[in-house]
C-alpha cells in the first residue's frame, strides 16, 4: 500500500514538473499579480493597483513591445533573432508623421505606405539571411543602423509633430483614435490592436501548416529541410512578418505621441525579445508560443506598474527586470527536452 502511494505521488510530481515548464509564464504572471496586490498602495480605501483605469494602462504601456514581441516570437522559434525591429518602429513612426503631415497622404494610404516599408525591410533581412546565409544577428544588427539611419536623413535628424485639422501640414483627425480609449473611455486604442494582433497570431500558430513548418525548422533545419519543408520561403516570410508588425508599432507609437522621431525605438528591441524570454520561448527555437510572450510581456508591465506605484527607484527597477529575465532563461535551462 505504502508502495503505490509512493508511486502515485512520484507519478503527480513528474506530471508536476512538465506542467510548470509549459505554463511558466502564466504561473509567473499570476504570482506578480498576487505580489502587485498584496503590496499595491491604496487610496481611499481602494487599491490603485486594481483601479480598471491603471490595469488598462499597463496593456497600453505593454501594447507597442508586445506587437514587437509577437513578431519576434516567431522569429525566435525557427532559431534566429531580429535586432532591428526597434530601428524599424522608429523609421515608421518617422514615416507616418512625415507621409500625413508633410507629404499630406491621407491615413489609409500613409498607414498602407508605411506597413509596405517594414514588410519590405524584413523581407530584404530575410532573403540575405535565407538565400545568402548570413546569420541572423548580423543581418539584423545590419538593418538596426540602416532603418535608423533611414529615420534621420528621412526626418532631417528632427522629430515630426503631428498636428491635427484640414489645413496642409496637418494630419487627418482620425489619426489621433490611436491614442484614445474606447469602451466607455476605458480601453485604450494601442491595447486593443495588441490584443487583437496576439490573437490572430495564436491562431495562426496553432491551425496552419506555416505553424509546422515554423516548429519543424527551429526543431532541426536540416530534418525539416529534408522532409521537404520549404526553409528558405518560411524564413524570409518570418522576417517579412517581423517587419511588418514593427511598422505597425511605429504606427501605434506615432499616434500615442502625436510625433514621429529618428530616435523612437531605441531598446525596444531588447525589451520584446526580454517579453519573448520570460513568455518561456527557447531562444534554441523549436519550442515556445504567442500566448507565452503575451503572459511575458504583462507579466513585465505588472512588475514595472507596482514598482511605480511604490515609487521604487528607476534603477532598481531595472535590476529587478534583468534578474526576473536571469531567472526565466535559467529555467529554459532546467526544462525538460520532452516539453514543447
């Protein structure tokens, strides 16, 4: 009798341990939230961390990385990485403000114009890291300074305002929604495209046969390659894919802040990648999923709204970030090969 119970609880951990590795993300995210509460600032009686106005604030504060972090989750699962989707967010914001305010395009030709651009840029990074076989983190380090150097000389090294009304040199009212809420004023617009985004990302990953393909070269290029997986279409697709949700940020990006500068982005390619991490995708490739990096990403924006509440010191901030990061990729270390 001992024996089987023995047994039985041994069988309970070794589900246990496999269970936790799948879903780290969300068991990490749900234990912030318990901290956020349990240590969140009241006023009135009310937690302010609780208040529905800052929980929405923290998906608008999370929405530009997490449309980056969606892209380069799948950049991540075939094994690469793209360093230039900053500099990219960047050249779009600078883009939009200059296509509706100098160039007067309307919003659906400038946002079409703008969407072009980051598809074409990362299809250009994916076909030299596909067809040429340049590693990844070249190519994209590469196209970090050439989409930021595109930004300056397009911008003349100037941020762009962006002005509102029907006079030339001003931008289409409608523009400025992307920095409102909606809802009854309480969703904010960039959350919602986020939140849409992630969506169609996890189905796309989990219904199409793109989704096996992406799986299957980040498993083993070679075996997939073999078993007739067309490689070289699949990369250049990630990248273009890549690219084209970092303009989309910079659209975002632009009307939340009513301006488009050279400079916008910086960093923001090692914060989607930190979402991408902590969400629980091997950097190896082969094993990870969108709604791990969407945990990943409010897991990171939970953590920086308590610790603001708190009025914790920026630089400790960042300390507590960076060992959260440490301490995600350490257990992609410890998880077990079995476990996608």
């Amino acid at each position: 009798m001992n024996t089987k119970l023995a047994e039985g609880a041994l069988d309970r951990r070794r589900q246990f341990l496999p269970t936790l590795f799948k879903f780290q993300s969300l068991f990490g995210l749900a234990l912030v939230f318990i901290a956020a509460v349990f240590y969140s600032p009241s006023k009135n009686g009310q937690l302010l961390f609780l208040d529905s106005g800052n929980l929405f604030n923290v998906v608008r504060s999370i929405s530009e990385i997490g449309i980056l972090a969606v892209g380069m989750t799948l950049v991540i699962l075939i094994g690469g990485i793209d360093l230039s989707v900053g500099s990219v967010l960047g050249l779009a914001s600078v883009g939009s403000a200059s296509l509706l305010v100098n160039n007067g395009f309307g919003i659906v030709p400038a946002v079409l114009s703008v969407l072009a651009i980051g598809l074409a840029f990362g299809l250009l990074q994916g076909v030299a890291i596909a067809t040429f076989g340049i590693q990844a983190f070249i190519v994209t380090l590469a196209g970090m300074q050439i989409a930021r150097g595109l930004a300056r000389i397009w911008s003349g090294g100037q941020a762009i305002a962006i002005t509102y009304g029907d006079r030339p040199g001003q931008a289409p009212p409608a523009f400025s929604l992307l920095g409102e809420r909606t809802f009854d004023g309480l969703v904010p617009i960039p959350a919602l495209i986020f939140i849409v985004v992630a969506a169609l990302a996890v189905v796309l990953l989990r219904v199409s046969a793109f989704s096996r393909h992406v799986y299957a070269i980040g498993g083993n290029e070679k075996a997939a390659r073999l078993s007739g997986v067309p490689v070289t279409r699949v990369k250049i697709g990630v990248f273009g894919f890549c690219g084209l949700l970092a303009a989309l940020a910079g659209i975002v990006h632009a009307g939340q802040l009513n301006f488009g500068g050279p400079n916008d982005g910086t960093g923001y390619e090692l914060d989607a990648i930190a979402a991408v991490v902590i969400g629980g995708t091997s950097l190896a490739g082969g094993r990870g999923s969108v709604a791990g990096t969407v945990a990943g990403a409010l897991l990171v924006g939970v953590l920086r709204n308590i610790l603001a509440l708190r009025n914790v010191d920026s630089n400790v901030q960042l300390l507590i970030i960076g060992l959260v990061i440490v301490l995600a990729a350490g257990l992609q270390q410890l998880r077990p090969a079995s476990v996608s």
